[in-house]
C-alpha cells in the first residue's frame, strides 16, 4: 500500500497507476503531436514504450513520436495509410470485447488493404504448458537471463505464472492462437499465421530484438485472403 502524505488516504499501487494512466490518456488526446503526413504514417509502431524504432511513427500514450489513447474509439490517424502496423507486448493490457477489438477495427482502418499487421504477446498455451512441464521454471530462467533485476520476492517459481496473468493487474488478456485469429476475425481481418521473432526481424531488422519466443505468441495478420 501506498499512503498519500498529505490526505493520509491509502491506495494500491494498481490503483496509483491507474488513475496516472487515465490522466495520461486524456494528456494523448488533448495534445497528440506533431501534424502527420503520409510520409510519416506509412509504418506504424503502437505501443512503443521507450522502444523507440528509427523510419516509424512510434506511437504510445506519452513521450512518443505521436502520443494517442489506444482506447479512444478513433484512432488520430487517416483511412488506409499504413502499410504495415507493428505492436508487440501491448494487446494483453488490453480488455478483449469492450477495448481490443475496437482497437484491431482501428488498425484495419488505417491499414492499407495489402498491408500488414504484426503482433505479439504472452502466449497462453506455452505459459500453461510451460506450468505442467516444470512449474515455469525454465520460463524463469529466460526471465533472469532478459531481466537479471527482476525478482519474485523469495516467492516459489510457479508465481511467475501470476506475473504473466496479472502483471500487477495491468494484463487484462492471455492469447493463444486460436482466440487471437478469433478476435482479429472480429475486425476484419481474413488472414493471420503464426510467426516467430526472427520472421519480424527479417522483415523489419531495425526493430531491436527481444529474445522472447519461448513465452511469446507472435503472430502476422492481413486483410486479404493470404498473408
């Protein structure tokens, strides 16, 4: 718990994030960014965080190239500009029916019709598998190896389970694909395969790598009828 000095009022830290969350999806709206053109929205990175990627329109809630709420019903951003949309690691955070698939209706807007969307995120049969097989041990150790500060607090490894679930309530959804082809069906669109990282960096090199196929589900979607 957190105690908030001067009204002595205790919140959870979800709590705390939350409300600075919703003050920084109205800070997006009132003050976007810099006026787009076509020559900026023809590659567009979504929920970049501070991965930052060189030749996109790295779009994200705050301190972003184009700062946008991934919630707001319509996008900022024209009708079919985009050849390629790229977010990993966003659409778990993201409630499936009232947020998601507005959002991926969103992204078939302003995606060219032979464009190209990449995703990626948890993956819900592997971190299950990944339970049965050793209680989520190896997927603790890749964590340490990507994250050597990150800790479970003296917690056994199967919490690590909680952390892909929950993330300190900040994931709302885990995929697999069966239930991500759905949810992008919803919005339109026709194909989606499974990927691996290497396919995305083949494609797309400048993006910097994560080293997390082992726990992600990741995944290349069109419009059209093959991808």
């Amino acid at each position: 718990m957190v105690k908030l000095v001067k009204s002595g009022l205790m919140l959870d830290p979800r709590t705390i994030f939350q409300l600075k969350y919703e003050a920084a999806r109205t800070l997006a709206r009132l003050r976007p960014g810099p006026k787009l053109s076509a020559e900026t929205t023809h590659r567009v990175h979504l929920g970049c965080g501070t991965r930052r990627v060189e030749g996109w329109l790295n779009c994200d809630i705050s301190r972003s190239d184009f700062n946008l709420d991934l919630l707001a019903r319509r996008l900022p951003l024209p009708d079919n500009c985009a050849e390629v949309i790229i977010s990993q690691h966003v659409i778990e955070h993201l409630e499936l029916h009232e947020q998601l698939i507005p959002l991926f209706r969103e992204m078939r807007r302003i995606l060219r019709p032979d464009g190209k969307v990449w995703l990626s995120c948890p993956d819900l049969e592997k971190v299950c598998a990944a339970y049965v097989q050793d209680k989520a041990m190896e997927l603790w150790k890749d964590r340490r190896e990507r994250f050597p500060n990150f800790t479970l607090n003296g917690a056994p490894v199967q919490h690590l389970i909680n952390d892909f679930f929950h993330q300190r309530g900040q994931h709302r959804n885990l995929f697999d694909l069966e239930l991500l082809t759905w949810a992008l069906g919803q919005a339109g669109f026709r194909s989606v395969r499974r990927v691996r990282e290497a396919d995305l960096l083949a494609a797309y090199p400048e993006f910097p790598e994560r080293k997390d196929d082992i726990q992600s589900l990741y995944v290349m979607a069109s419009p059209g009828s093959s991808a």
